[in-house]
C-alpha cells in the first residue's frame, strides 16, 4: 500500500521538480531585470541628472519613432555594409592564409596592429580622409569586424581531421576538392562563432564612427543630446544601439541553427 | 612464372615484372626527430597478388603503418619503389585506383551516411572523366545494406555508434571501387565485441568482392581471420620478419574460428614474431 502510494508519486514528482526547472531558468532573469529596473528608477528619482526613468526612455521614443527608426536604419546600414564587407575580406584572406604558408607570416602581424589600434582613434582620421560621406562609417564597421573574422576562419579552415583528409590525398583531391568538401564545412562552427562577435563588433564600429562629423545615426543622437544634456534622447539611443545588436546576433544564431544541422 | 610460388608472397621474382598486384622493392624510410634520425623502414620488400587479402602484423613501432602509407603515396618512400597495377602511387591516387579507409572512421559530419559512402564520387572527377580510372564503383545502398546499415542510410555520422560508423568508412573505401583497397587498423579504436562483429561483416564484404586489400593490425586473431597472408614486421629498424601463409578455407565469415588449424596458424604467426623481436626493452 506504502510502496504503490510512493511509486504512484514518484514519476509526478519529477515531473513537477522539470516543470521547476523551466519556470525558474525563465524567470530568473525576468526576476534580475525587475530588481534592475526597480534600481534604475530609485536612482533616477532620487538623482535625475544622472539617468531618466525608464518610462522617460519609452515616451521619448512613442513622441517621435520616425526620428529613431531613421537613425536606427543609417547606423544599421553602416554596421551591415561594414560587416559583410569586413566578413568577406577576412574570409578571402582567410582561405589563403591556409593554403600559402609565407602568407600567414605576412598578414598576421598587420592584421594584429589593426586589432590593437584603438578604432575611436582611427574613425576621426578616416572622415578626415573620406570626408563627410558614409564611407567612413562603413570602413570602420568592416575594420572592427575583420580581426575577429580573420582570427575565427582561419582557425576554423585548419582545423581539419587529418584522417579524412587522408581519404581526400588518397584519392588526389584537388585544393578545390578539400576546400569545399572539408575546409569549409569543418570551419562553419567556427565562421558562425566569429560572425557572433562580427556583428557586435560592426553596430559598435558604425556607432564610433557616427561620434563626430554627421547628424545622422545613432551615435550622432547621442553625442547631440550630450550637447543638449537630453538625458531620454541620450538612452532612447543607447537602449536602441543595445536592442538592434540584440536582434543581429538572435539572427546570426537563427541561421547557424539551421545551417549546422549536425 | 612457375617460380610465382603460391606461399612465397613476400619474395620478389625479377623475372616477373608483370604489373599485376602490389609490388613493393627495396622501400626504405627515415623520420628525423629531436633525439635524431630514426629508421622506420629498413630494405622492405613486398609483394601482394591481385585479389588477396595481405596483412601487415607486428608491433607498434614496427613501421607497418608507414609502409602502408608509401603504398598509399600519402609518404613518400627515401630509397625504393612501390608498384600499384603497374603505377607508382602517386598515379594510382590521380587513377582513383587507391581506396583508402583510416583508422578512425574519418566520416564528414554534415554528411548523410549514404552521400559519405559516395564520396568518392564527388572528389576527383577528373580521374572519371579522364576514364583513366580502373575504379568499378559499386552501389552505396546495397553495400551499406550487406553492412547492416540499411536502415541509417539517411541517418548522419553522429547518430551512429562507433562500430556502426567504422563499418560506413568501410562501405565508403568499398563503394569507391578502386582495385586496391588500402586499411589502417580500422578496427582498433572498437571494443573487443564489436571488434569481432565487424570484422566477420567485413570478411564477408570482402569474400564478396573480393578486392586486393592491404591491412594493418597489432592483433594477431584478426590478421589470421581475415588474410590469405600474413606478414609479419618487426621494429627497429621496421622489415619484414616472414610471412605466414593462411590456409584456412574459404569463405571464412561462416566459420568457427576455434579450430585447430587457426591456432595453428596463431601459432606460427607469433613464432615468427618472436624470432625477430623480442619485447619492448
């Protein structure tokens, strides 16, 4: 009678201990962003220069949300640009690199100085360069975008399984051949871990970049309201900046989802 | 001709140059390394006749795996020359007449079971166009079927156990349809159970079609199930020790192996084995 009654519980039980486990990984961090939040208005009441309410933020956007969505679309047209410009790029060095051995001698240390050279610091000297156009905007987004590009392809291409290129040398498989039927495959986890960061990596290269010499685009929105101390424009512009990086890396992982199937 | 005899697989008859099977003279093989230079092979002579079943057998260390790989031309031999149907095998590889199956499965990932067991199709066209080819491929379903692996044609590499997996890299090496079938200890990362299945399914792929196969093995049972010879190396420096011709009948892979003329042949395998090498000192 016991025994029946506990094996009777049991498999509900456990039922109930997974059902848990959903709700908790679900709402701790709605849990988190309440208690932020609940934080982020008691500062904002009780210090009003330093942040606006949240309900500030979401007004500012309701009166004009032409005026976002415009900016939203310039900075995100010189993050894409500048990322599939920038991913391209790296991909093509990439895939040489592998192949010319001297080639990775060569390239490395010129791609490294490009890391390491602060990218605010190049995007004034770029306008200077290219003017007042958008082209500066997109040469900084493609240049934030192609170390980390770079660094991910070429480690992805090479990171083949020696064995089943034996099988491919076995039967005299062109470079083409192992390019396409092993490099390229074997390196999509990687390409898709660099195209994560890329994308991150873009929106903020286009939002420097819009820092100075330009009215439009998010970083413009934000460095005008500075002027102007418009603290709600000022955020409106950042949580926007955050959302759309936000949905850019969603899709990235969207895709990688349906391409790396196995 | 009549000095071709029938045990004498690892003797060299200069008067038959006739390029049929696998010939192999004077193959030597050197790897430097840190702690100097180190002879792999030593003077390795070898002879495999078309449509047998030769193994490589000895210890690791005993460059079993590096001559196969020369015969393969994925190394390159220092002094010596190697004879594949009459082509070095660097030809034979551009022929497509070299079939190749690792020592890990090696399969593609992103890859259904069937389109791995046609890889070869789709590598190397030019071999097919050229039709220099002696490439015969054969039908992936029906070999992945006589492997057990019907119902996984679709399936990919990682929903299948390790043995299930080694068995595809067997139907891929297979459905290529090269005359020379070349394989590295495919069954050594198996356990012992899975180890025996796959190799009574693989005697019987092979009693089917019977291909010249060259294979390398550190156990002794699998060399005498499967082979008509076995070679026996011995290392430092890696040569050929003998070779012990298996006369069990066939077709074997309905055959209990516990009887006494396959201990006997156990037996000679590891006679000839000790006479050259005498443990790891």
């Amino acid at each position: 009678m016991d025994g029946r009654g506990v094996s009777a519980i049991a498999p509900s039980r456990r039922g109930s201990r997974r059902a848990l486990g959903m709700t908790v990984t679900v709402l701790a961090p709605v849990l988190l962003f309440a208690v932020l939040g609940l934080v982020w208005e008691w500062v904002a009441t009780h210090n009003p220069s330093l942040i606006p309410p949240l309900e500030k933020i979401a007004k500012e956007f309701v009166s004009r949300p032409d005026f976002y969505l415009s900016q939203v679309w310039t900075t995100l047209a010189s993050a894409l640009i500048g990322l599939v410009i920038g991913v391209l790029v790296a991909l093509v060095i990439a895939a040489a690199i592998v192949h010319v051995r001297f080639l990775a001698a060569a390239v490395m240390p010129v791609a490294l100085i490009i890391n390491v050279t602060p990218i605010v610091a190049i995007a004034p000297a770029l306008i200077v360069a290219f003017g007042f156009t958008r082209l500066p905007h997109i040469t900084v987004a493609a240049l934030s975008v192609f170390f980390p590009m770079l660094i991910n392809a070429t480690a992805g291409l090479r990171s083949i399984d020696s064995q089943a290129l034996d099988v491919f040398r076995s039967m005299s498989a062109s470079r083409w051949n192992v390019f396409v039927g092993l490099r390229l495959p074997t390196s999509l986890p990687f390409l898709f871990a660099g195209l994560r960061q890329a994308t991150s990596a873009a929106m903020i290269g286009a939002i420097i970049a819009e820092f100075t010499g330009t009215n439009a685009g998010l970083g413009a929105t934000i460095t005008n309201a500075t002027f102007f101390l418009n603290l709600a424009q000022m955020w409106t512009a950042i949580a926007l900046s955050a959302l759309v990086s936000i949905i850019l890396m969603g899709i990235v992982a969207l895709v990688e989802r349906l391409v790396l199937r196995w | 001709m009549s000095k071709q005899s029938a045990a004498g697989a690892a003797a060299i008859d200069p008067t038959d140059a006739a390029p049929a099977g696998v010939a192999v003279t004077g193959v030597r093989k050197t790897f430097r390394t840190r702690r100097g230079e180190f002879v792999a092979l030593q003077n390795v002579d070898l002879t495999v006749r078309p449509g047998h079943f030769v193994t490589l057998f000895g210890p690791s260390g005993c460059g079993k795996s590096t001559l196969l790989r020369i015969i393969a031309g994925l190394e390159v031999a220092d002094a010596g020359a190697v004879s594949l149907f009459g082509d070095a095998p660097a030809v034979a590889a551009k022929k497509k007449n070299i079939g190749w199956i690792p020592q890990s499965s090696a399969l593609l990932p992103w890859d259904s079971i069937r389109s791995n067991a046609t890889l070869s199709d789709r590598v190397n066209r030019r071999a097919d166009r050229s039709r220099t080819t002696a490439r015969a491929p054969l039908d992936a379903d029906e070999v992945l079927g006589e492997l057990g692996l019907g119902d996984f044609l679709d399936s990919r590499p990682s929903q299948l156990s390790g043995g299930m997996m080694q068995r595809a890299s067997i139907a891929r090496g297979f459905v290529q349809g090269a005359p020379l079938l070349l394989m590295d200890e495919p069954f050594s990362a198996l356990d012992e159970l899975t180890r025996e299945s796959a190799r009574v399914q693989l005697l019987r792929l092979w009693e089917h079609y019977r291909k010249t196969v060259v294979f390398v093995t550190h156990s002794v049972e699998e060399a005498v199930a499967l082979s008509d010879e076995v070679v026996v190396m011995s290392p430092r420096p890696g040569l050929i020790a003998g070779v012990v011709p298996i006369d069990l009948p066939r077709p074997r892979s309905t055959i209990d192996e516990d009887t006494p003329a396959f201990w006997d042949a156990v037996r000679r395998v590891k006679e000839l084995l000790r006479t050259g090498w005498t443990g790891e000192e």
